[in-house]
C-alpha cells in the first residue's frame, strides 16, 4: 500500500538533508522512528534497515538499529543519532561478522519494522516470521514527489491500519517539512 507525500515537502525534506550534511535517507528513516514511536510510546524503536550495495556481505541484509528517543529531540537530531549508529553498525559489521552486539542469528530479523530507500535490495517475504520483518517501509522518489508504500504481513496488520499509518506518515513528513526544528513529539500526526 502506498501513498503519495508531495514534491514541495520532498525537496524541503532533501534541502534538509543537504544543509544538515545528513543522508536523505537518515531523514526518512527519523520520521518513520516518529511514527514508530508514536505508536508504541517507549523510549526507543527497534527497526531493521537494508543496506544493499554498501558492503557486499551486507546485500540482502536487515541490520538491527535501536535507536533512543529523547522528549527534546527534534528530527533533525534524531536523523544524527541515526546517522551515527548506524555509521558505527556499518563499520562494526565490516570488521567483524557478525558484530559483537548482535545475535548468533545475525540475518535473522530481531525487529518488528524495517525501512529501505529505493532502489534497494528485493525484499522476500518468507513464511518464516523469523526470517523478514512483519512490516516493512520503503520510499521510492519519481518527478511528483515521492512514494511511501508500507509492505506488510496480511495476517498481522489489516489495509485499514496501514491506511492509516500511511495517512500519520504523510502528515509527519509534510509537517517536519514545513517547520524541521520543532520536537517529533508535536509534530503534527494526526490529517
């Protein structure tokens, strides 16, 4: 299921990126952690991302990235907390296999969500839950904006819910476009 988030929003969110010398993609990744957290209310969110291309023992692999949430946190500090761990992941998983805080079960999912920027490897749903994510979040950028489809396991989450998480994650991407310093947690979320 997909949705659209508009061409203005996306190139601020872009130009965000660039002047905060971030990855575009750390900013996506922030904003679905917002959502992730909104939903769950904890103090972290636990969410796999792809990295295919960047290492290639890593093509095809979830790496799990807990990512802390703090109450003054805006997005753009989220999207740097995110930068470096999954910076410090990366550079872990090269120089050893698996890295020392990961699981004996390494390509195995240890996370409910995953997020992957477009193109990137093919997700394969299996009929293993322990082998891919029950959900999992992608956005692809054509000339109208960008694409936001969320994959998800039928038997878990229902196309009304993710409607509807589609919905929050429009509004939470528009809405850190038009203001990026506020706190993700009066972002606006609710259409």
């Amino acid at each position: 299921v997909r949705c659209l988030i508009n061409q203005d929003s996306v190139k601020e969110l872009t130009c965000l990126a660039r002047d905060c010398k971030l990855r575009e993609r750390a900013i996506w990744e922030s904003i679905w952690c917002v959502l992730l957290n909104r939903y769950t209310g904890g103090d972290e969110v636990t969410l796999g991302l792809s990295d295919a291309g960047h290492c290639e023992k890593l093509q095809q692999t979830w790496i799990p990235l807990r990512v802390p949430i703090e109450a003054n946190d805006s997005v753009i500090d989220l999207a740097r907390r995110i930068e470096k761990l999954y910076s410090f992941l990366v550079r872990a998983s090269s120089e050893h296999s698996p890295p020392p805080s990961a699981s004996s079960n390494w390509n195995l999912s240890l996370f409910e969500s995953a997020f992957r920027l477009q193109p990137d490897s093919v997700v394969t749903r299996s009929s293993s839950e322990t082998e891919a994510p029950s959900i999992v979040a992608s956005v692809s950028f054509d000339e109208g904006g960008c694409q936001f489809e969320i994959d998800a396991d039928g038997s878990r989450y229902s196309t009304p819910t993710i409607n509807r998480m589609l919905t929050h994650v429009k509004t939470l991407a528009e809405g850190i476009a038009k203001d990026p310093s506020q706190l993700i947690h009066s972002a606006p979320f609710l259409s």
